[in-house]
C-alpha cells in the first residue's frame, strides 16, 4: 500500500495510492487509524506534501563504507544516532533553496524508515511489526559549513535541505534495494542498501534501549558515495528500489 | 501570565495559572489563540505536563564559560545550533529514569525560550516580538556516553533526560535572571543569565538567517558551572529567577 499525503483546497490529507496515479481519499491517517471514503481523486490533481512529519526526526551518521572514506571519517564500531530537523522538510516537487552564501551544496539520497507503533527495548526480531513504511530522502548538505561549524545546524537543517517523499510504502524488500540518484536526467550515483554497515533491525532495537520510537517518527538510514557541486537550476532525482522518485530542483535563494 | 499545560481526568488542557495556585481554564492555547472559560482549577488537583511540545527542540550546546572549561572544551567563537529529542522530555514532578549502564549521570539547569510566531531573517531588534515566553529546563547528560558515543544521543536523549517546566512565563528579566540548582535542598550552582557567551537576541537572529522558528519551537539556552554525580533518590530543583522551580527526583532503572 502506499500512503499520500496532500493537499488539495488548502486542506492537507491522506489517501491512498493505487491504479499507479488515482487516490483513493480516506478519513483518519496510516498511525491513528481510518476508513476509505468513495472520492476518487488524480495524483496530478492534487499537492504531493510532506509524507509526515516526526515527533523526532533521527538518522544514521555513517553508514556506508564509501561515503565515510569520501568525508575522510573513520568507520564507526557501534550505531550512534543522529539528528535533524523539522524546519528543514521539503515535499517532492518543491524548490531546494540554496542559501546565498552556500558555495558546496551536495545531496545525499537515503532510505527512509517511518515508524508505526510506539517501541521501547525491542529485540531486532521485533522491529520489523513497528514500522508502518518507507519513504525517500535527500540529506542535502553544505560542505564547507559541515567542515566550519561546531553542529550541522546550516549545514544539513537550512530550510528545504530536507526533501522527503514521494509517499511511503507500507511493502518494500529493503535488503535487496537500489538507490539512484540523477542530476538533469544523468546518473551519478548507485549503490545497494545491503552495504549499509548497520541494517534497520539492529539500529532501531539498539535505539530501543534507551528512548521510546513513536508513530510517525522518522529515521533516514544513511547514504553512500559522493556527489557533484550542485549548482542553481539542477534537478535531482532520487530512486530507490519499489519507492518511486523523489524530486527536487535546487535554486538560488535570491536576496531581498 | 504564566501558561500552564495541565491534564484532568485523562485531557490535556492549557490553562492559566494565577493568585499563585489558582488555574483558570481556556479554550484553545497560547500560540493558536483562546478564550478563558469560568472554570477555576486548583492546581494541586491537576498533573503538571510539559508545558509545549516543539516541533524542532533547539539548544545552544555551549554559552557560559565556566561550564565549557570544566567540559574541557573550547569556547566557540560564533554561536552554532545544537538539537535535543522529544522522546527525551519529561514533567516537572516526574522521575528521572537513570539508565540501568549508567553511571556518570549530572544536571545541567537552563533557561528555556518559547517561540511564539514564526520568524525567518529577523534582526536582533525583531527577536523579542517573536518570543511566547521562558521556562525552565534540566539538560540532563550522562558524561562517559557524552565522551565515548559519536553523538550526544543516549548521553543526553535517553528517555526521561529532559525535564521542562513547570509552565511559561510571558513576562520575564531575562537579562537579570539567578539560576540556582540544588540537590536534596542543598545548593549546588549558582549563576546568571548575564554571563551568557551569546544572548537570546543575537542567538536567534543568527538562526533565523537560515531556518524558520515556528510556534511552539523551544530554545534551551545552556547552562554554566558543573553537577556532582547524581545518585538515585536524588531530587534536584532548578529555580530561575521569576519563572518558579522544576523539581524532579532521580530513581534506577529496574530491568524486567
């Protein structure tokens, strides 16, 4: 099944996803429960919007052997947890709005794993029933401010560094997946989830340990490779495996 | 005024505190608008519940120098963002779960900003407008995670680490403020909001240069001096000058 969230007439919903690009409108949401109604609606009739926003938005760090060598980090030994932030969130079809002093603007396509049920100290056996989907993100980054600052606040929590979306799918054989990322059309980046260093299962029962998952939080499992210098009127488009594409132009912010 | 956020017979309610303990409830809330009702509450007859939860959880990770020296760290030359999780925040009046493995736990008392309207590029003239009011915060942190792990995840995001309240206060000196922790009745810290490396104003306006504030966002605005090692049993209160005292007692996580 596939879960939008949209908007249409300045009211914000979900439906569901089916036929490849009709929606069928429901009262209620994926997390609290709902009924189907009978509107039928057009995927190009509506708003793509953000798929949800979290409680807590985590992520993996480093989680992909390639990547970690590319930024010059070490392998980490143990799953630590990362954070970003919900002023950040872009929807599939908007505008990247690159900062006007941002000079080394990259992206960084990701797995992205929305939680269904409230979990605290899960085995990894047990992870799998909490999790009501998948969805794709672009952790878009600022370099230079990534290696300048203290945190990562600028660098990867600017508004619009955080496109996520199209929709999440509640079916996804997340062992054997792809992720494609394109810049106008032209491939510059593959590599398989079954590289990650730490797989969903034993990150999320280690999280588990010491703080409650909630419905409808957020972790992005991390990316692998490198990107080219993202420059005003690219378009990016992130692929994973049986999720769709995520889309997003990059544009100059323009100084008022 | 103060805003207190309270339940009753399982509904979470905001309210507003006067005459010292005297609750008169409202329809609706402090960022989205309310009406009073004639309904007056004692506030020895409700729960205490955190008083907002954010949609983004700010912190400023170093402001006050002596706590960045007994840190070891170096003071920042510019102010750079830091986040904490929701999962994390917890009552005035409950407990404190210290971790089964843990074993280094301290409190770090802080003043609390609550965005009141959304903000983006404002100056530091503009900043005071878009604040609700202040609060109380206990940055709790387990200081051999903070030292081993990557992130501050479980060293400062562990369930139950972020102790906020007990309400908000829409008026405050912030620039006067004591901030006095003790430990079982004794003081342990003392210090003053002046000696804030970065100030409220120029901390946001700097944020907002690349990020919107939103209502409801929170600013926990780092503390000064250190913390004796806590021990289960302990309760610590964190008094600010004006804005009341968050009291929370520290117990032991009991594994099942």
């Amino acid at each position: 099944m596939r879960w939008l969230r949209y908007s249409l007439n300045g009211k914000i919903s979900y439906g569901i996803l089916d036929d490849g690009d009709k929606i069928t409108a429901v009262n209620g949401d994926p997390l609290g429960g709902y009924e189907k109604t009978a509107t039928r609606l057009q995927l190009a009739d509506v708003k793509i919007e953000v798929p949800i926003v979290p409680s807590t938005f985590y992520c993996v760090g480093l989680n992909y052997v390639k990547h970690i060598s590319t930024e010059g980090m070490t392998i980490p030994k143990k799953p630590d947890v990362g954070y970003r932030a919900n002023n950040a969130l872009l929807a599939h079809g908007e505008d990247v709005i690159i900062p006007a002093d941002a000079t080394r603007v990259h992206y960084e396509g990701e797995l992205v794993v929305v939680i269904g049920k409230k979990a605290r100290n899960i085995s990894v056996d047990e992870v799998k029933k909490c999790i009501l989907g998948y969805t794709i993100g672009n952790d878009v980054s600022e370099r230079n401010w990534q290696a300048s600052d203290r945190t990562f606040w600028r660098a990867k929590n600017s508004d619009t560094f955080k496109p996520m979306g199209p929709w999440i799918s509640t079916e996804a054989d997340v062992s054997t997946m792809q992720t494609v990322v394109s810049v106008n059309g032209a491939q510059t980046t593959c590599f398989e989830t079954a590289d990650m260093l730490f797989g969903i299962e034993e990150f999320i029962s280690t999280m588990s340990g010491y703080l409650t998952l909630h419905p409808g939080d957020i972790i992005w499992m991390g990316t692998d490779g490198s990107s080219p210098n993202l420059q005003p009127g690219d378009r990016v488009d992130v692929s994973l495996t049986g999720l769709g594409t995520l889309s997003n132009r990059f544009v100059k912010q323009e100084l008022s």
